[in-house]
C-alpha cells in the first residue's frame, strides 16, 4: 500500500478533527481517541511489518520526485520509532480514561494529544529537512497546549521556560536550514549526503552543523542546556509528563542520529564535541536527582542521564555503539513513561508525589510494586531486564572504542541509577506509612484503566529483556544501514517506482 | 546586495541576542521577533539575490528558457513567518497569563526560581471542584 508512510501521520491528525466534535462529551471523547490510538498502533505495525519486508519506503507526496518535493520515507530506524511512539500513545490515551478530568477534556486534552503523536511521527517519518522543522512545530504547538492545560495554579513559570527555550530551538534549527540550503541549494536529506561532503566552505559547513546539534541538543535536554525539563515535566499532569518524558526528549536524539549518519557523515568536530557533552549529560542528570525527594523530579532527571548513554551511542559511530543508541532508545521510552505513570499512582495510593509524604505502598498495593519494580529497575540497569542490556552494548561500544573513561562513566551513572531508584523504592513501597497522610488525596482503588497500561508496559520490558537477541539483531541492521545509507538514498532519490 | 543583506540580518541578530538576554520576558518576545525576521532574510539571501524575471514557463515550452529568480526560500520563509506568527501570539498569551498569576516577568524574580516557584500539592484526581477556579486577569 502506497500510502502507509503516511498513514501514521494522517490517522491521528484526522481522529484529531473528529474529537473536537466531543469535546463536551468525556466518556465519547474518550473511546474515540481511544479507538484513535487502537487506529494508530495497528498502521505502525503494518508499517514495521512492510520496513522489515522492503527495508525502506517512500512516498512522495503528490508525485513530485525528490529532491524536488518533499518526501517520507520510513527505513528501519524510523519504523521503529513509529512504532514506539503508537505504543506509549495507546498506553497513555487508556491511562487518560481515569486520570484526565471533564476540564481537561473541554479544553481539547485528546485532540492535542493526537495531534501531538502525528508530529512525532511526522517527524520520525520525514526525508526533508525543512519538513523536519514543520513537524517539530507541529510537535510543539501540540505540547504548548498541553502543557498550560489543566486545573493546577502555579505550573506557568515552568511552562515560560520550557517555551521559551524551545522556540530557541527551533531558531538555531531554522537558521541552519537557511545556510545549508545557501550551501547546497537542496533540503532533501538523502540528496544532502552527497552535496553536503562536496561542499567548497568546509567551515561554514561545519558551523551549520554545530547550529543543528546545539538545536537538536535542546530538545534532547543535552548538557548544558536542559534546564526546561525539570522545571516542567513534573508541573505536567500525568499522562500528558509520561508522553513527554517518553517520547519529546527522544525526538531530538533521532534527529541528532539521523543529521550525524546521513547528512553530515564527515564532521568530525561535532562528534567529538557530542563525547564530551554525552558524559557530562550522564552525570549531571544523576547527580541531580539524588538531592531529589519528588518523584517526577527525580525521574526528570534521569531522563537528562539516559539520554546522555543514546547521544554516547551516537557519538562514537560504530556499528556496535549505534545499535546500543537504538535498544536503548526503545528500551528508555517504554520504561520512562511506565514511571511517569506508575508515579500518577502512587500518589492516587499514597496522597503524594513526595516520597517524604508517602510509604507502606508495597503491603497495600502489591500489583503497583510489580508495576514500579520491574521499569525502575530495568531503567537502573539490572539483568535480565532491558536496560542491562542496553547499557552492556553502550559500554562494551565504548570499551571497543578505546574510551575507557566513557565507559567507566557510563558503569558509574548506571550505579548512580541504582541509588535513586532503591530510594523510591524504599520511601515509596517500603517505609511504614507516615502518620499525617492526608486521607482526603488518597484513592486507594486503583482503576484497572490506569493499572492496566503500567502493567501492561513492565510485560513489554520483561519481554524485550527475554527475547533481546532478535531485537539486538535488529539494532544491528539498523544501525548498519544508517552507517551506509546508499540503500536509503537510492530509494528516496531513485525517481518514482 | 548580498553583502548588505549580510550586514543587516548580522545586526538584526545582536539586537535580537542583547534583547534575549536580558532578564525581561517581554523584551525576550521582541527579541524573539526580531530574530525571526532576521532568519527569514538570511534564508532569503541564501537563495541567490538577482535581478531576474519570475520563475514562470512560457508558453510552448517545458522547460525554463532563461534564467529565473529562485521561487524555493519564499516558500520556505512564507512558512517560517506563519509559523513564527503562532509561536509569538502563543507566548504573548503565556506572558499575559503569566503575569496574572505571578504578577511579575521579570526572570529573575522569586515567581520564576525553581524552588519559590513549585507547585502547590494538590490532589484533583477526579475532582472538578477547582477546576475553573483559574487565576483571572
């Protein structure tokens, strides 16, 4: 089917225009975005099904051949990605059934929802690099919208700096698309990887592609500028912090893969400025949550560390190191937004998202232990779960690679890890119940509709943890075929079929 | 004319910078205008500037017969200006609310510190009660 690049992209925006229909009316609204995410989860595994098939797709929209229109094309990475992002979608909207009140649901939660899942995969899916920039606006507008939303006073000064450092952002981005284009006369970026190495002004080259990173590294909330993120994502409410931390951060860490395999093959600088910032990203970010005591600052913060590990994977350029970035690309997104919602029950349980507030959780809510236990400690690292072996490819990469200190950095915040995650453990499920619980906040059942997709996600943890071996094959050949994009390019640029 | 183009977009940046550095968030959106005006030259003189005739193929033809002005960076720039447009209407309105709630926009304020700045524990699980109880102007 010609048209299935597409479709993850359409489907939501469409659901999107129906579910302004239901804004007065939750308990519809609801089981259209629902059946929406349903919708979606379905076209992104048709999508893995046909990658795996053919290896790239591409579709270009209203017959015009690239480089001369704008194309989609999906090869393994983006397929991947696609189909994660429908995941925690699906995940997130039945969450929402329970979490998400009438308000929200009249100030259009689900259509900005929906929307905000079409520019991730619009932005996963794009071969254009203007396009790109279109959808991380898409993406942003959409996150705006939920992120002012809701019922809570005292979250917009987070939401001014969130705003503001990423509309900078999307400046840096847009200034070196201008001279990239001034450069090569081209935005296409399969026919960027050609006219980018044979560039005259090697320098300015170079400078564009720093502008690129710095953008990209905002996004991807990189050492030293990943401020916005903790001063935001816990003002957020629940679902709406899960998609985020799952999917936002890791938008900038594609597009940083894709700019540095594809467009700019030969900047060197860059990479090894990448190696530098990677490291300091790790540690700033763990450092950071140990004086934590709120849980949603606490897994803020560890989303800047492990985001650090995917940007190490990518700056060191092997075939072994990359498909590390790419396990632990999926391995991170399902997990971090597990937490997030594991961290909305808790304090549904518990009264409180500080963990000073909270305790005994493990003898009255033994299903919610399961639910926390297995991300947190899959996230810290713990075998045989899937962030052991993601963090084993990223270090055994580096070790390869001659960077002992990488990888000793990398072993030390994957310890580090350990620390935060025993404490919400320990505050959280272990410690007695404290005496002034505000029984007024506390809901100690716990909806199968919240429930549910927690536990529903630790079983997809489990499961890549047991069968890693196909996923790291898979891995492999993505990231080989990113290393030498020829198939890529010869698909996108080969005229029309 | 490209040299001159150059110059402009390079001092429509150091203001815009100087603006966006400042700790004033009302300052930081005129900075954030100017900026954006300046990219949208900058990519307009990234597309070549000459005296030519508009890109259109005359009749008979199928092809350009003589060289024509690059149609490609208005696009781009048309998109960047609506874009830009949303973006600088979306943070006036977050400023203005902003200010409602915190009665300040100066960045450097206790409203905008991490610590001072945190949200009120509340638990609204399920409940409408202060759900429009919103800060008004």
């Amino acid at each position: 089917m010609i048209l299935l690049p597409a479709l993850p992209i359409l489907l939501p925006l469409a659901v999107a225009i129906l579910l302004v229909f239901f804004r007065g009316d939750p308990r519809r609204a609801q089981a259209v975005a629902m059946a929406g995410a349903v919708g979606h989860l379905a076209v992104a595994v048709a999508l893995m099904v046909e990658v795996v098939r053919h290896e790239v797709l591409v579709l270009w929209v209203g017959d015009w051949p690239a480089p001369f229109g704008i194309c989609l094309a999906a090869d393994m990475l983006s397929a991947v990605m696609v189909l994660i992002t429908a995941v925690i979608h699906t995940a997130v909207t039945v969450y929402a059934r329970r979490d998400i009140d009438a308000p929200q649901v009249r100030a259009g939660f689900y259509p900005i929802m929906q929307v905000l899942a079409a520019g991730v995969c619009g932005a996963f899916l794009t071969g254009d690099l203007f396009n790109l920039y279109v959808w991380f606006e898409v993406m942003l507008m959409a996150s705006f919208g939920l992120l002012v939303m809701g019922p809570k006073p005292g979250r917009l000064a987070g939401a001014v700096k969130y705003v503001a450092l990423n509309l900078l952002a999307t400046l840096f981005f847009i200034t070196a698309i201008g001279l990239i284009y001034g450069m090569t006369g081209t935005l296409n970026m399969a026919d960027l990887h050609a006219k980018a190495a044979a560039v005259e002004n090697q320098a300015l080259l170079t400078a564009a592609a720093m502008l690129l990173m710095t953008a990209f590294g905002i996004k991807a909330a990189l050492f030293p500028v990943f401020f916005w993120l903790p001063a935001a994502y816990h003002t957020l409410s629940v679902p709406v912090s899960a998609f985020f931390a799952g999917m936002l951060t890791k938008v900038g860490v594609y597009a940083l893969i894709r700019m540095f395999t594809l467009v700019f093959s030969g900047v060197d600088l860059a990479l090894d400025v990448l190696l530098v910032i990677a490291a300091l990203t790790m540690l700033f970010g763990v450092v950071g949550a140990a004086s934590q005591m709120e849980m949603r600052r606490i897994l803020g913060f560890h989303i800047i560390s492990q985001v650090g590990y995917m940007v190490l994977g990518l700056a060191l350029l092997t075939p072994l190191a990359l498909a590390g970035a790419i396990v632990y690309l999926v391995h991170h997104i399902i997990v971090k937004a597990n937490l997030y919602l594991v961290s909305g029950l808790v304090r549904q349980a518990g009264g409180s998202f500080s963990l000073k507030r909270v305790g005994g959780l493990y003898a009255s809510h033994g299903l919610l232990a399961i639910g926390f236990f297995i991300p947190a400690f899959s996230l810290a690292g713990f075998p045989p779960l899937s962030g052991f072996w993601a963090k084993l490819l990223i270090i055994r990469a580096s070790i390869e690679s001659g960077q002992y200190l990488l990888a000793v950095v990398a072993a030390l915040v994957g310890l580090l890890t350990i620390f935060s995650m025993v404490k919400i453990w320990s505050e959280a499920f272990w410690k007695a119940a404290p005496d002034e619980v505000d029984l007024s906040c506390v809901h100690p059942d716990l909806s199968a509709w919240m429930l549910g997709p927690v536990l529903a996600l630790a079983l997809v943890t489990v499961a890549l943890g047991i069968f890693m071996g196909p996923v790291i094959d898979f891995s492999m050949a993505a990231a080989e075929r990113l290393l030498d994009p020829q198939a890529y390019i010869r698909a996108v640029l080969g005229g029309l079929p | 004319m490209e040299t001159l183009l150059a110059g402009l977009v390079g001092l429509l940046f150091a203001a815009a910078i100087y603006l966006m550095l400042s700790g004033v968030l009302v300052r930081f959106v005129f900075g954030f205008v100017l900026i954006g005006n300046a990219i949208n030259l900058l990519i307009f003189a990234a597309g070549r500037m000459a005296h030519t005739r508009p890109p259109l193929i005359p009749d008979g033809q199928a092809t350009l017969t003589a060289p024509a002005a690059n149609a490609l960076p208005q696009a781009l720039i048309l998109t960047a200006i609506v874009i830009g447009f949303a973006m600088i209407t979306f943070l006036l309105v977050l400023l203005y609310r902003t200010y409602s709630q915190t009665g300040t926009l100066d960045a450097d304020d206790d409203a905008f510190l991490e610590e001072t700045g945190r949200v009120a524990e509340t638990c609204t699980v399920d409940s409408d009660a202060d759900a429009d109880a919103e800060v008004g102007p």
